[in-house]
C-alpha cells in the first residue's frame, strides 16, 4: 500500500520580471507553471512596468540584463517603483557582473541558463531576506482610505477611523492627508497645523522619525496628523520617491498609518498602493458611484494589487434610494467588507470640526467605524489585562 503525504502548501511569491537576456523565455515559461510562483508580469523596459512594480506588493523583482556590467540606471529605476529585492539574471560567463553586484542593491545573481527550482530557491531566499529588513524598519500598518468619487465620506472614514486607533485602541496612529491639493483632513479635525507634508519633504536633511515627528500635529485624541499642503501648487513638490521615505520611517515611528487619498491613481497613489496592507475603498448608493468603484476594482487588478488586500465599504448603507446591498455587489462583482449608516451625527460632527467617534460616540456611525477598526486593527490587551477598545465616549 502506498501513502502520499503531502507538504503544506506555501505562500505564492509575487514576482515580477523586467529586461530581457538569452535564456529568459524559456525560464518565464517554467515560473509560469511553477506552483510556488505567482507571475505578475513582465516588461522589457523598465518604466513601462512602472504601475505593477509600484502597485503590486512584490515580494521579489527579476532583473535580466545582457550585460557584462551592473545595470546602474536599470536598478535605480527600478528602485523609483519599488523596494522589493532585486535578483539579477544574466546569460553566459559574467564574473565582473558577480563582483559588482555584491557592492550594490541587488539580493542575489543567477546566470542563465538555470534549474527552475534553483531559481525559485533564490526568489524564496531574498523574499525572505526582505521581509526581515521590513520588520528592521518598522512594522507599522499602512491602511489606505481611497473613493474614485468625491462626495463619498472619505475624508469622514479616514479622519475618525484613525482616531478610533488612537482615542479607543491605544494606537499609536498617523492620519497622513495625501489628498495633497485639496485636503481637509486638519479641518474636519479641528486642527490649525503650523507645518504640513511639503514643509517635511523640502526640509533639508535625512527623514528619520525624530524629524517627521517635528512635522506632526497632536489632536486631542492622540492622534497625529500630517496634513496636506496649504496651497494647490505644491503639491508636485510631493514627489513618489519622497512620500516612500516618509512612509518607511512613518512604519518605524507608529502602529496604524491611516491614508486618505485623492480620487486619482496618480504617482503619490501608486507608491502608496506598493506598501498598504489594508486598502478601504469607499462606495455609496449610487449609480455613477458604483461605476467608478467598478473601474477602480479593475484597474487595481491591472496594477496587480492583491484583492485579498481590498475591504468595500458601502457608506449610507441604510439610506432608503431604491437600490441594497446584493445589488451593489452584484454590480462590483466584489463583496462588501464594512457597513457605515447614514447618520445625522455626521454633518453635526463635520461642521463642528470634531470627529462624530468623540462628539457623538453612542451614534450609529460612530459604533460603526469603531466596530471597523476593531476588525481591521485588534487592540491588545494592555498590562493591566484591559483592552483599550471602549463601547462609548471612555476607553
């Protein structure tokens, strides 16, 4: 009698391949079919793969090269997309490429031709390697609060989600506002902040947390906000690879990073999409609404991002407009992760500059978005065997 016993499955390694050198067709076919690989993509140039190596949450970039030299500008360009190890892949004898590589950022070198599985063995190693310089960097939680639409509640998700993590979970949290031209974080939280995200990324010097925490606002609930710039113009000053430093020392620096975005997948959005962990994307019950979140959904697959990373939130979900749930998600092809009601405790809130989870914090919404960062961030309990998470206004 014969027993098969079989080892647990592993996690797919998300890989993305750019360049091109002799030997790669034949070992883009081979990960294709490997089990532990998950293919993202492939591009010859590297800026044309610029959005899955932004957006893809990779945990290693192949790199093949025809040259007997270190890509420099090919390495540096894709380090503009993204962090992720690189492995270079080269054809023939190339002992100069192996020297250099060992000074530069580069995980591994494979000439080609090359085993299948000694090539998958690298791709584990470096993912692995990555993720450990990760966790040296700060294991904070980016979640990303985004709408195609205006008009959604957004801003209202984003602003008393985070500080939900702060006055009610005992986070240490950062509400980031990179709406960056027309951001109104600081104001629906009451906050004159005296410095902004471009008085950061122009100061002069190294961002480390010691100096982002000198651009912080403090609000009453402990949270800290870094708000979007005051003028509209200056926001290009808010380049991707800037805002991908900020968010690396930000991890370093805090629990919870809450993102609230603009309705646009520009630069700034698709840097932050390759280092979310929770993305919220935003719908109502309205047509043209779905429409957009419809497109959106399909663009983020075009950008590779995981859709196991995507949580919906149908916000007003009990407004009476002829239209539920099971149709929402019938239109998205997506369910519905949040429920948010509509609630007169917001608009009080919102004109009041002060978030409804404090004004009002026995209101619908208000056990809602608390419900919703218990889900998505679950308070540990603090030395005393007590959880911070509070069903009112104390936690």
């Amino acid at each position: 009698m014969t027993v098969e016993t079989h080892a647990p499955s592993r996690e797919k390694s998300r890989v993305f391949i750019t360049g091109g050198c002799e030997g790669l067709d034949d070992l883009t076919e081979a990960l294709e079919r490997h089990g532990e690989i998950e293919l993202v993509g492939h591009s010859d140039n590297v800026r044309e793969g610029g959005a899955p190596l932004s957006g893809g949450h990779l945990q290693v970039v192949l790199h093949a090269t025809r040259s007997s030299a270190l890509p420099v500008e090919e390495l540096a360009a894709i380090r503009e997309y993204t962090r992720a190890p690189i492995v270079l892949l080269a054809s023939g004898e190339s002992s100069a490429l192996l020297e250099d590589a060992l000074d530069a950022d580069v995980a591994d070198v494979l000439l080609l031709p090359q085993l299948t599985e000694n090539v998958v063995f690298a791709v584990r190693k470096a993912g692995h390697a990555g993720r450990r310089q990760g966790k040296n960097r700060g294991d904070g939680r980016i979640i990303t609060v985004f709408s195609p639409k205006g008009g959604t509640g957004k801003t209202v998700t984003a602003t008393n989600l985070a500080t939900s993590f702060a006055k009610y979970g005992g986070k240490r949290t950062l509400l980031l506002d990179l709406d960056l031209q027309f951001g109104d974080a600081a104001i629906m939280l009451g906050i004159e902040p005296e410095k902004t995200i471009q008085d950061l990324v122009v100061a002069p010097g190294e961002l480390d947390p010691e100096k982002l925490a000198g651009y912080t606002t403090r609000h009453s609930s402990g949270l800290d906000v870094l708000p979007a710039p005051i003028r509209p113009e200056d926001a290009e000053l808010v380049t991707e690879q800037k805002l991908s430093r900020l968010l690396e020392v930000a991890k370093e620096s805090y629990d919870v990073i809450v993102v609230d975005t603009s309705p646009f997948f520009h630069g700034p959005m698709l840097a932050t999409l390759d280092r979310t962990d929770d993305l919220l994307l935003v719908c109502g019950l309205d047509v043209p609404t779905i429409k957009n979140v419809r497109l959106s959904l399909q663009t983020l697959q075009l950008l590779s991002f995981p859709t196991e990373r995507i949580r919906i939130i149908l916000n007003r979900a009990n407004s009476n407009v002829g239209m539920k749930r099971g149709e929402v998600e019938a239109a998205l092809e997506a369910k519905i992760r949040f429920e948010v009601p509509s609630d007169r405790a917001v608009p009080l809130a919102v004109n009041r500059s002060n978030p409804a989870v404090l004004s009002d914090p026995k209101a619908d919404f208000s056990r809602a978005l608390r419900e919703m960062a218990k889900v998505l961030l679950p308070a540990q309990a603090s030395k005393n065997g007590k959880k911070r998470w509070g069903r009112g206004g104390k936690s």
